[in-house]
C-alpha cells in the first residue's frame, strides 16, 4: 500500500512538471506578453525595455521557462508585469472563498447526485426515474451562466416583489457581516444561489453515472448469490450492490473537479464573488501573463491533488486492485 | 435476423472473401438472393440501424426540431422578419407578443430579439460545425495511428490525454481566445475543436486496438494491402458508428462551449450576433426585460437537449453493443 501511494505521488509529480511546461509554453507562445503595454502612450520604451529584462522576456522561451519556475517555487509565483504587488497576495485572498463554494457544491451534488441514482437504478422505469432522466438531461444541455442569471432574475424579483430577503445574489457578503454564526448565516445566504447553479449541474452527472454504474452491478452473479442467501433486498442493495458502484463515482468525481472550477469561473462572474475564477477573468481581460499561469498551476495542482485522493481511495474501497 | 446471427455470418463471410465484412455482407446477401430467386430485400448494416434508429421516438422527433432550427438558422438573412442591427425606435423595449410583431420581445434599442437570436443560431451553429468537423477529422487520425501502430504513439497520446486532464477546460479555452486573439468565427472554431479531439482520439484508438487482432485483418494482410489500405478500407468503416455518435454530441459540446466563450466577451465579436453574447447583453437589464435572456438561453437549451436525444437515439442505432441498459 505505502509504495503505491509513493509511486502515485512519483507519478503526480511529473504530470505537475509536465503540466507546468504545457502552460508556461502554451500561453507564452501566444504572444508577446506586453502587446497590451506597448499601445500604452505612457510607458516609455526605456520602462519597457527594463521590464523585459528584468522577466528576461528577450529570452528563448525554455531559458525563460527555468526563470519563471525559479521565480514560482522560491518567491511564490513573483509579481505581475508593472504591478508591484505579489501575485501570491491576490491568490491567498481569493482561493479559500472559490474552495469552499466549490467543495460545498462537490459535497452537495455527491450526496444529493448519488442519492438521486440509487433510487433511479431500484426503481427503474417509474416515474421517479423518467423525471430525473428528464431532470438530468436538461442539466446537460443548460449552459450554467444561463441557469445563474435566471436565478439571480428570479430572487432579484421576489425580492422586490415581496421585499423578504433570504438569499442574496451578489458578493460573498453583507458590508456589516457581523461575527461567529451571524457572520456563517450571513456568508451561507450568499453563498446558496451559486452553490445550487454548480451543483444542478454536477448532479445530472453523478446521478446517470450511479444510474448506470448501479444497473450493471445488479445483474452480477455475486448479487444474485446474495440474494439467493435469503437476504433482505434493502441488504442486498446497500451492503453488496451500491458499495460496489460506487467505486468507478469516486474516480468520476475526481476527474469532474476540473469542470466544477470551470463552472466556478462563470458563477463567480455573475454572482461578484471574489474568488479565484473572478481573478482569473480580470487577468485575461488585462492581458496579464503572470497571474494567468499562477492561476492554472494552482488549479493544476489542485485537480492533480484530487485525483491522487482519488486514485488512493479506489485502493481502499476496491480491494482487488493490486497495488505492485 | 437476430444481431448475433447476422455479425456470425459477416464474419463467416469475412473469413471466405478475406475482405471488409461491412461491405461483404451486403453485396454476398444481393449475390444470393440473385441465384435463388428468392424475393428477400436487400437489407445493409445501414438500413438496420435507420430502422432502430426510428423506432427511438424521441430521437426522431429531436431530429425533426432540430432540421427546423438548422434551417431557419441558415435561412435567417432571408426569413428573419427584421434584420439583426434594425432599430424600431416606436418599439423599445416590448416584452414578448404575438400581435405586435416582436415575438421575442425588443431591447432596449428597439433591436427584434427573435432575428437576432435567428442570426444567433446562424453564427452558433456555422462554429458548432467547424469545430466538428476539425474534431472528428483530428481524433479519427491520431486515434487511428495510436491505435495502429501502438507503442509509442499510442504512449503519447494517451499520456497527453492525462495531461489535458490537469487543466480546466474552460480555463484553456479562455486563456487561448484571450492571447490567440478571438473575433474570427474560424479562430473560434480552431480553439474549440483543439480541445475536443481527445476523447474521440482514444475511442477509436480502442476499436482500432480490438480490430487489428481480428482474422480479416490478417487475411487482408496477407493479400497484400497496405498498411493505409487496411486502416482506411477495412478497419475505420467499422468504427463509424461510435464516430457518428461523438461527432453528434460534439456538436451539442460546441455549442455550449461556443456559448461560454461568446457570453465572456471572448467568442465571435459584434456586431456579428452569437447566442451567449445575446445572453450577455440582455444581463444588464434583466431584472425588468427578462425576455432578453430567457429567449436566447431557452434556444441553446432547446437545441443542445435535441442533439444529444438524437445523439442517444444514434448510439441504440449504430452501436448495439455499448447500450447501457437504460
């Protein structure tokens, strides 16, 4: 068991430093970062020069692949061009508030997604399992900005309507939120609208995965023998059954993360979250480099993080996977 | 016939003629029906599937919609009742009727919202079919070579694959169009379609991987052929069917994602109308027109829920043997 969660790790690190490079070459061979600045009329050419060398942009780009990984692991990712503030300042800030929706949705769906697809799988063919086939194929087909802004219009509206406000649908919190459990209320009254958008979403995913998942262990001859054992079928069903369709979910949730972030981009964006995909959009539009592959290699790193957990607990939940 | 029935006598076939048993099947069956005189129609692998297919009512009623949308999309310069840039100035902001003429409503120019979301399906689905297109074309060929020649391109790719994985997709997407530079529907369309041709890449790879150890491959081989003939002529005409299906559903992908982009102000640029961008600039009004939201979104939503009906109706048609019990 230790030397497969060595060698996975092994295995993670150099996906990381794989990825690292796939970044820094893809969005430097874009372009030359300081399009933007060079039609700035303020910035002198002297000014431009000096920040060329000092981010040794008149480099090839491997050589300024090694001084950019220099630059990320001993001084946290630097500053961005002309902005003398660091990098790392503006990421500590935003990546609790976009981890906690995002986990806080991820939980959720899980929960409610997989829920959802035990009772569609036992209960095949019954109106239940027409409605959340229904249910999960309109959330393929939303685009999740869309769904945010009918919600939004639609709290929006009752609030004006009716003037009760249970829910808010912009910024993380009120101006005076108070502390202990008013300030969690407070946050969590923000927080519902673009953790439910993300979850309709992740649910439609993980309830036709445990759907099917849970359809093909059922004609499995070791539920048969339950059965045949004289086993209650509540019995059959949750210690024998869903136990083992739940294994391929775990990957399935692992591998989703990436998608929750980029779901995380666009809810921030409309709901005025100061997290990390809110960052991210400001960056782009500045067309600012550095803070652009910080904020893939962060999330990079978290996805991989992700599926090593994930990878470890497929060892733990399936034991005939062979750890050598 | 029975399924099992009719691939046992293909292969048989196969295994006589030493050739593609998909076109074999066919051309043996009209040979025989010849000789015997027996009046059987001729029945191929694709009038099969048309059958299954339509026997998914669903499916054909989604196709039918979605040939409606298409066609009207292509046709809008000539069928939208005002053109996408006209402004009706006695009729700002209208909600939607039916007798006044804004059938979607107006915004607050007085633009028609139902031409623009006409021209929006236009450009939408005008990227949509390029990224396809690129996709499947992209896909196809490097899962084939992976899947031929194995070892070391098959390494590549599917490591690069893991790699891709690492990256939000969404995130990729906008940090090319942000640097690429966006506006052009065909760069739109190149950016997509890069990120896309993974997975297909990897289904055709399996196929290839359980096809080149079958016995046809070998008599084809042994014929003679050569390796492009054997991959182009005997092996890719059996894996159309999963092809088909992920080009369908690719369809649908890239209309959502085409969406996103053109929502972020990083798709096709105005004054050209895209159904995100639509979306984006009825938002800052929604409270009070919310027709100028709801339209264009109901609209995505409408045609990406058709594709991949249609998309589930060609997987029962074309691939019997991926079904999931649903």
């Amino acid at each position: 068991m230790l030397t497969y969660i060595l060698r996975r790790l092994l295995y993670s690190l150099v996906v990381l430093i794989a990825a690292s490079f796939l970044v820094f070459t893809m969005v430097s061979a874009a372009g030359d970062p300081m399009s933007e600045l060079r039609l700035n009329p303020l910035i002198s050419e002297e000014t431009l020069q000096r920040q060329a060398e000092e981010k040794h942009l008149n480099d090839p780009i491997p050589v300024r692949y090694v001084y950019w990984v220099k630059e990320a692991v001993t001084d946290k990712f630097g500053t961005p061009l002309f902005v003398n503030e660091p990098i790392w300042d503006d990421l500590k800030r935003v990546i609790p508030h976009t981890l906690a929706l995002v986990l806080a949705a991820e939980l959720i769906s899980l929960l409610i997604g997989v829920s959802i697809g035990i009772y569609s799988a036992i209960k095949q063919y019954s109106v239940f399992d027409y409605a959340a086939t229904t249910f999960s194929f309109l959330g393929f087909a939303m685009p999740v900005f869309w769904l945010a802004l009918m919600l939004q219009i639609a709290v929006t509206n009752l609030f004006l309507a009716w003037h009760v406000r249970i829910f808010y649908t912009s910024g993380l919190s009120s101006p005076d939120p108070g502390t202990g459990l008013h300030w969690l209320l407070d946050r969590a009254q923000h927080l519902a609208i673009p953790v439910l958008v993300l979850c309709v979403l992740n649910m439609a995913v993980y309830s036709r995965f445990m759907r099917a998942s849970l359809l093909e262990v059922v004609n499995t001859d070791y539920v048969r023998t339950a059965r045949a054992k004289g086993l209650t079928e509540q019995r059959v069903t949750m210690r024998h059954a869903v136990r083992n369709a739940l294994i391929p979910v775990v990957t399935l949730a692992a591998l989703n993360f990436g998608a929750l972030i980029g779901g995380a981009i666009i809810t921030e964006q409309i709901f005025q979250l100061d997290g990390m995909g809110n960052y991210f959009i400001q960056n782009l539009f500045s067309q600012d480099v550095y803070p652009i592959m910080a904020w893939l290699m962060i999330t990079a790193i978290a996805i991989i993080i992700f599926n090593l957990i994930a990878d470890i607990l497929y060892g733990v939940l399936d034991p005939r996977v062979r750890y050598d | 016939m029975t399924e099992q029935s009719l691939e046992r006598d293909r292969t048989a076939f196969a295994g006589a003629a030493g050739a593609n048993p998909a076109e074999v099947g066919a051309s043996t069956d009209a040979a025989l029906v010849h000789e015997t005189g027996l009046e059987v129609e001729v029945r191929s692998q694709w009038t099969y599937a048309r059958r299954r297919f339509m026997r998914h009512r669903l499916a054909v009623v989604s196709l039918v919609i979605l040939i409606i949308i298409f066609t009207a999309g292509f046709t809008a310069p000539w069928i939208a009742p005002y053109s996408f840039e006209g402004y009706d100035i006695n009729n700002l902001e209208v909600g939607p009727t039916l007798s006044g003429g804004h059938v979607f409503g107006t915004d607050l120019l007085g633009r028609d919202y139902f031409s623009r979301v006409l021209f929006g399906i236009r450009t939408s689905i005008h990227v949509a079919f390029i990224v396809t297109i690129l996709a499947v074309a992209i896909g196809t060929a490097i899962g084939m070579v992976a899947g031929y020649y194995s070892r070391w391109a098959d390494n590549l790719l599917m490591r690069f694959t893991d790699l891709i994985l690492t990256l939000p997709a969404l995130a990729v997407l906008l940090t090319a169009a942000a640097f690429l530079g966006h506006g052009s529907q065909y760069r739109v369309a190149v950016i997509v379609s890069l990120l896309l041709w993974t997975l297909l890449a990897r289904i055709v790879r399996g196929q290839f991987l359980s096809l080149r150890e079958k016995e046809y491959i070998d008599a084809a081989k042994a014929a003679g052929s050569g390796d492009l003939r054997i991959m182009f002529r005997h092996m890719l005409p059996n894996c159309m069917g999963p092809i088909v299906v992920f080009a369908t559903l690719t369809l649908g992908g890239a209309i959502l994602l085409e969406s996103y982009l053109s929502y972020l102000g990083f798709g096709v640029q105005p004054p050209t109308p895209a159904l995100g961008k639509l979306i984006a600039d009825g938002q800052d009004v929604s409270s009070h027109d919310w027709w100028l939201v709801t339209f264009p979104g109901l609209t995505i939503v409408l045609i990406v829920l058709c594709i991949n009906f249609v998309g589930d109706g060609l997987r029962d048609a074309l691939d019997p043997t991926q079904r999931v019990r649903a």
